[in-house]
C-alpha cells in the first residue's frame, strides 16, 4: 500500500526558507577522516544547529534540542530529516568537546577572507581587547555552599580543571566599580574598528595574559590574512614595550595604547649629568654596572650611603622612604631607545585614534547577545569551540547580509534573519 502524503511539508514553512537562504553563505564543513562508530551526523548540520542555536539565543543544548523535536522545519533547513528526531543532547555535546579546534577556526578564517576581498572589512584600523568568560561551575555561583576556599588559585574546580581563576571589573553604579574573582577563560579578539566586526580571536584561560595573547594574535591574523593595518588601538594592558615594538617595527603601524603609568620607571627627583647620576639628595650615585632585560639595556646606580664612602651620614638627606625599607634607590638609566618616545600620548592626533577603541565594546556587547558569555560546557576545547561558534555566527550574519545587498545591516545580529531576510531584496544587484 503507498503511503500517504504528509498534509505539511517542511519546506512550506517560511522560517525553514529564511534560515536556508543566511546558511547557503556558510563554508563547507572541512573534510575529515572517517572514524569507527556509529553512523555520525553531518559536521555541517551540528555547526548549523549551533549557529542556530546562538542566533535564537538559547543557552542550553537540552533548550536546543527540545526547540528542534517540537519544529521539523528548522530540522530541515539545518539540514537534517524532519521525519527523525533531532540529535541528542549528548551528541551536541559530543560534537563541541570532541571537534578540533581547527575545524571552526578553518569556517571562521573563509568568512573573513571572504569580507575582506569582498571589501567589506577594510582592515586599516583594528582594535585588541578581550572578554571574561566564566565557567558554568559552582564555585562561580556565590548562593552555593563549599566546604572550601572558592576561589583559591592552587585548587581548580573539579568540574573543570582547565579553568583559572580570574578578575573582572563590574560597575553596579555609573561612579563605582567592583572587582570579582572568577573561574573561567577570557576570550582574546582583534576587531576591524570601522565594519565593527571580528577578524582573529582565540580563548585561553585566565592564567594567560593579554599581552601574552596579543603578540601571537596579530601575527597568527596578518600572516594569515595578509593584514597591513595602518594602526592598533587598545587599552593601557597592551602599553608593553614588546608589544609596541612589535606594531611600530615589524607591522610598520601605529601603536594607539593607552598610557600604563605601570609600565614607566618612577624618574622623579633623580638628575643626570654626562655619565653621573644623582639621588633626589643631589648625592652622585654608585654605579653598579649594566644590565640588559628583555633586550633592554641599563646602567644601573645604587644610593651612595649604602654603597659608597660616606660613613658621616646615618639618615638619607632627602628622607626617601627607601633608605630604611630597602638598601637605598635604585635607578635605571635606559641605554635602549624606547618606543613610548615615538608615540604622542595626549595629542589630538592620538585621542581621535584611541577614541575609535569603543568599537571593540560594541563588537563583544553584540557576542554577549549570542551567549558568548555563556558557556553549557566545560572544558577549554569545548569553551573555545563555544566562543569560535558565536564569532562564526556574528561573521556568518556579515556575510549573507553583505551578498544579499543588505550591506548596512551586516551588524544585525538579531534581526537580520527575521526582519530583512524575509522582505524582497534592495532595488540593485546583490555582489556576486
């Protein structure tokens, strides 16, 4: 007997048809060995699945999944058949946890490329900043209870060893800030500051630093992408001498940091005369030597008192508190030309470049909206193929909206699929 056909078709629906035209823009899935198993779904479908699911904003896959079995249509348009049930939890977990990291980041790199020789992204002015990510561990829930130090930095949580404890700044006021410990990861990005949107990104835990990041971000994004950028903007964590090095002598850009008072030597109430220098007492201190760090050289002085031949004085002139807490002043005198003194901190020129670092807050307010910030899983494979996804849709978006002719809307994230993708196109020709 011939079965009967069903009454709905999926493709009769109309959301299927607006997803399917935003995914005909995605790369295809990079081919991979067979494995032994159980027959696997298609990469491209789970990818599609999680693109999906950042793009409708729903943060667990059991939210996921259940959202899939109650609509066959969305199965469809993944790429999926709408007559079997959809993936289980486990195997979307499965997929995040046990893909390379390299898969994503090869989807992610195509999308970019393909911006940049659409002309999209300009790439002339580019920003770094990074993102805390907080693992969905119970140490970072404050209502619950532990039996031992949440945040000690020598005890991981057993729910995710990968995780490092870290700081980040929160403003429950406009004038006041706080600052809270977390366990988790930070997402590191460099972001086109004109089309506003991600070029290169990577997640580490919070044990790596900024700086440690940046320097193999930028080289890992203009080898890759052939990037000649005309200048980098950041905050005063990336004023590190090898970092601006690095910009101004191998990337030939300009180096739009933020002034790190930190990062400078305290020169004040010291003097230098031809080869002498001298104390805040006008004492000319003891020379101890050179020194060279980080390939840096100084000429280093010590205080007179404790190192040279005056016995007559007991008591620092100056009364510099350093006299009795340590052995006396320490200067450094630089040998090595410093980048810092080719960068014109406070002029208009510069002010009007590192104002342009805003946009990197506008590029991660729009990945916190796709719950970058909000991992289901754990683990640094699966957080980074967390945080690839959620880049992946923001490109994704960009994409199909630029080639579609809806060039101005390549930053609606949120409304791009169910606003304009179901109006008729613009009146001229999308890109081919």
């Amino acid at each position: 007997m011939n079965s009967q056909p069903e009454l709905l078709q999926p493709e009769h629906l109309s959301p299927r048809l607006r997803w399917e035209k935003l995914f005909q823009w995605l790369p295809p899935w990079p081919q991979s060995p067979l494995e032994k198993g159980r027959k696997p779904y298609e990469r491209s479908a789970l990818l599609k699945a999680a693109i999906y699911q950042r793009l409708t904003r729903r943060r667990f896959l059991q939210d996921l999944h259940r959202h899939l079995l109650e609509n066959p249509a969305m199965l469809a348009a993944l790429g999926l058949d709408p007559y079997q049930p959809p993936p289980s939890v486990e195997r979307f977990s499965c997929f995040l946890s046990d893909t390379p990291d390299d898969c994503f980041q090869t989807i992610r790199t195509q999308l970019t490329q393909s911006l940049l020789h659409a002309g999209a992204i300009k790439a002339r002015h580019l920003g770094l900043d990074s993102c805390p990510v907080a693992s969905w561990v119970r140490e970072n829930n404050l209502k619950t209870s532990l039996r031992h130090n949440r945040f000690d930095k020598t005890s991981p949580p057993q729910a995710d060893p990968d995780a490092r404890l870290g700081v980040r700044i929160h403003y429950p006021f406009p004038d006041k800030s706080e600052v809270q410990y977390f366990w988790g990861y930070r997402n590191h990005t460099l972001a086109d500051l004109e089309a506003e949107l991600p070029l290169w990104e990577i997640t580490q835990p919070n044990s790596v630093g900024e700086v440690t990041a940046a320097l193999p971000l930028l080289s890992s994004a203009t080898a890759t992408l052939g990037l000649h950028p005309q200048s980098i903007s950041g905050d005063a964590e990336y004023d590190v001498e090898a970092l601006l090095r690095y910009i101004v002598h191998d990337l030939k850009a300009k180096p739009f940091m933020a002034y790190n008072r930190r990062n400078a030597q305290d020169q004040s109430g010291f003097r230098r005369e031809a080869q002498r220098a001298f104390c805040p007492a006008n004492l000319p201190m003891h020379r101890h030597g050179r020194m060279s760090v980080k390939g840096i050289t100084y000429i280093q002085y010590r205080c007179p008192l404790h190192y040279g031949p005056h016995p007559e004085l007991l008591l620092c002139p100056a009364n510099h508190p350093k006299f009795t807490e340590q052995k006396g002043c320490n200067y450094l005198w630089r040998l090595t030309d410093s980048v810092r003194d080719q960068i014109p901190y406070g002029s208009p020129d510069f002010k009007e470049h590192y104002n342009r670092r805003t946009a990197v807050e506008r590029i991660f307010s729009r990945l916190l909206t796709i719950t970058l910030q909000e991992p289901s899983v754990r683990g640094l494979r699966s957080v980074r193929n967390h945080c690839t996804i959620s880049h992946i849709a923001v490109l994704l978006v960009a994409w199909a909206a630029y080639q579609l002719g809806h060039e101005s809307k390549t930053r609606f994230i949120a409304t791009l699929v169910p606003n304009f993708l179901s109006a008729p196109p613009p009146a001229f020709n999308p890109k081919k």
